[in-house]
C-alpha cells in the first residue's frame, strides 16, 4: 500500500476508503476489507514442469502466505490502475 515510504499518505487514503465503505454499505469497512482479501484470495496456481520434451502447466495449492501477498499485491495493482483518481 505504501508507495515510496510514504506512510502518511498511505493511512490517509486506507482511512479514506473505510470512510466510503461506511457510508456505502453502512457495514463495518474491517471487515468488508477483510471479505475482500479472502474473495481474491488464490487457492491455486498453474507452474510450469517440463516432462520429456514438453512443458505443462500443472495446478499447484498456493501457500497460505503467499496466497495473503498475492491478493495485496493484487487489489493494491488494480486500485492503482483505476481511471478515477477520486476515491468516491
């Protein structure tokens, strides 16, 4: 969420979003946030392993930490990505 050490602006804008998500949906913003991390969480992901002369992609379970960081990393790419700079 941080970009360039720039913690202030990163609270200020997560603290933004609950604002908005409490108006919204006038539900508790932690835990829709915490909805929304398990909804884009990865259960599986595809590795390449080369048998004989070909390679396959063969389904593999995500490790539950790297299943966290992959749907931070995910929902923080995509936000960023957004044509709105408003947060509203």
């Amino acid at each position: 969420l941080m970009k360039s050490g720039k913690k202030s602006v990163a609270e200020g804008i997560l603290y933004g979003s609950f604002d908005v998500i409490q108006e919204k949906l006038n539900d508790d913003p932690l835990k829709v946030f915490k909805k929304a991390i398990e909804n884009v969480k990865p259960h599986v992901e595809v590795k390449s392993r080369r048998v004989g002369g070909a390679n396959y992609q063969v389904p593999v379970e995500v490790h539950p930490s790297r299943r966290q960081s992959l749907s931070s990393r995910w929902i923080i790419e995509f936000a960023r990505k957004r044509t709105e700079k408003s947060m509203r």
